[in-house]
C-alpha cells in the first residue's frame, strides 16, 4: 500500500468535514451521495471500529480508485483522528 497517498486521502477527507462539537455529529464529505438525503450529518458514537458506512466505501472508491484493504486503512485514520478532536 501507498500509505503517503493514504494518508492524503485521510487529510482530504478531514479537510472536508464539518464537526459540531456541541451535537458531537459530523458531516462528512460522503454523506452527499445521492442515496443518502444531502448534507446528513453522523453522530460521532456511530462511528464503527470495524466497519466503514456504505457511502464512506463508495466515495472512496469513487473518487480515490482506492480497493478494499485501502479503505479499511483510510476508515481506521479517518475515525480515529475524528475521536480524538472531541474534548473528552
């Protein structure tokens, strides 16, 4: 894996998401995927340890061309740096 380009991805995807600190909820940049209602945000406890949303999947694969192992890395990053920018 090309685990610099990963962490791009990462850092893209963090970049384009909004956290309501206060309502502990994000919106990310998937979220707008057609089958979803646009702009819906995500509680942050429901983000999974051990699996990706569905559109968080296809956004990746959509727009990064990135496989299944690629993803599971880019989910694991991207949740945990969400996690830890909760004042605790």
């Amino acid at each position: 894996m090309d685990y610099k380009f990963l962490n791009k991805v990462v850092d893209q995807i963090l970049s384009e998401t909004m956290i309501d600190y206060d309502e502990e909820r994000f919106l990310p940049p998937f979220s707008s995927i057609p089958s979803l209602s646009p702009n819906y945000s995500f509680p942050i406890s429901s983000l999974s340890p051990f699996s990706p949303y569905p559109s968080f999947i296809i956004h990746c694969e959509e727009v990064y061309g990135l496989n299944k192992d690629e993803v599971k890395y880019v989910w694991k990053e991207y949740r945990e740096i969400i996690i830890d920018k909760l004042p605790y």
